[in-house]
C-alpha cells in the first residue's frame, strides 16, 4: 500500500477511535486519560504509516522567525477582530491558568496537529498532491469538530462550530504545506484556544444574541483568516518556498531575516 494512503487511513482510524471514546466516556475518564489514549494510537498509527520526523513536520530545516514566531504573531493578529468589543481576561487561580495552558498545548493542540498537518495532510500530499491535500485537510479538520457539542439543529451555534475550525484549518494547512514544520502551528493553535477560554467579552450578548452580531463575527473573522492566508503564501513566494528543504542559497536568506 501507498505510504500516503497508510498515512491518511492511519489518521482516519486515530480520529475514529478517539472520537468515539470522547463522546462515550469522557465524563466517566476524563481528558488526561482520554490524551493519552490518543497519543498511544498516534505512535502506533505512526509506526503503521511508515513515517518519520520530517515527514511529520518534526525535522528538516528549522528557523525560528519563520517557524515559532510567524505562527505566533498570525495567530495574535486573528483576535484583533474582537477587540472592539471590549475584551478582558477571566479572574482564576493561578493553577487553573497552567491547567488551561497545558489543556490546550499538549491534549488538543499537539495531538491534533500530529493528527491533521503531521500525519493526514503528508499522507495526502504523497497520494493526491499538495493542493488537494491543503483542502481535504482543512475540511476533514473542521468536520471533524462535530463531536464537540454539535446538533443537527439549524443555528447560528452550530454553524459556527463547523466554519470556525473550517477557516482554521485552511489557515493551519496552508503554513503546513508552505513552511512544512508544525513546531509553530502547534504553539499558535495552544495559545489561540487557551486564550479564547480565558478572555471576556463584554458585548458577548450582542455577537452570539443578535442576526447583526453574526454577520460582523462571520465577516470579520473571516477577513482575519484570508489575511493569514494572503501573508503566508505572499512570504512564502517572497522567499522562493525555503521553509521547505533547505540549501546554501536558503539558509543564506534565513539569516537575513
């Protein structure tokens, strides 16, 4: 078997697996046992695939602008948009804020972007090309959000369940294909969930309450996502796409940064 086609069947079964036992015993087992199952299947989905570090996005050239701090700043860059509504950070004990920030990094971050730009998306770039596997990524990873209190009912809350992770997706992918390594998206994704759990919102009954709060929270958010987009793939192309695989001529552009 095509080891693309191993990669994308072993991230399906990871998926499949972990979902179902979420939605069946995450009240009785809680998150901690239920990450490290995930994990546990991850390596052996890995090892089944055939994959290495850098096929996970885990070795090759490495820069730490173009690798940590781009993924970073973009991320910050995606808030801004709720920042005219008067945003705050939640009163907690010190220690909930740690348990957040390791919530968030290790059991939702790293495991899904293992899962989705490590293991999926390298598996659809080896069996279908690098284009389809950024969109099949993208919509795989927003679909796959439906296990997270969704209903088939036709509201606005539901529909942002899926076009949130969506947009994200597509945003995480595009980095994924154009800078290869995932060190960053793992950081950016942490934080940016960690601090959605955390932050205020004084007009939050006017944005989730109101057909006007929708449009502006569908507009803007989506502005956001289409300029990372745009600024990945304009440095990307300004750069010649060396986040890739290094050489002399890369790794002397690398240190201009």
């Amino acid at each position: 078997m095509n080891k693309g086609v191993r990669g994308v069947l072993s991230s399906f079964g990871v998926i499949a697996i972990v979902s179902l036992v979420y939605l069946a015993l995450r009240r009785e087992i809680g998150f901690v046992i239920i990450g490290l199952l995930s994990f546990l299947l991850l390596y052996l989905a890995v090892r089944m695939a055939g994959y290495t570090r850098e096929d996970l996005g885990l070795a090759g050239y490495f820069n730490w602008k173009l690798h940590l701090v781009l993924p970073v700043a973009v991320m910050l860059m995606n808030i801004l948009w709720v920042l005219p509504l008067g945003v705050g950070i939640k009163t907690l004990h010190p220690l909930i804020y740690v348990a957040l920030l390791i919530k968030y990094l290790i059991f939702v971050a790293l495991y899904e972007e293992l899962v989705f730009r490590g293991l999926m998306q390298r598996g659809f770039e080896l069996w279908k090309g690098e284009r389809v596997a950024v969109i099949l990524t993208a919509i795989i990873f927003g679909l796959s959000h439906i296990t997270a209190r969704f209903t088939f009912e036709p509201t606005f809350a539901n529909f942002w369940r899926i076009y949130n992770p969506l947009l994200s997706g597509f945003v995480f992918s595009v980095y994924r294909w154009k800078f290869r390594r995932i060190e960053g998206l793992i950081l950016a994704h942490g934080l940016g969930d960690a601090i959605d759990r955390m932050m205020t919102v004084k007009k939050v009954e006017w944005l989730l309450g109101t057909a006007t709060g929708h449009v502006y929270m569908v507009l803007a958010y989506t502005v956001t996502q289409l300029a990372s987009i745009f600024i990945y793939l304009k440095l990307a192309g300004s750069l010649k796409g060396y986040g890739g695989q290094p050489n002399k001529n890369r790794n002397l552009e690398a240190s201009r940064l």
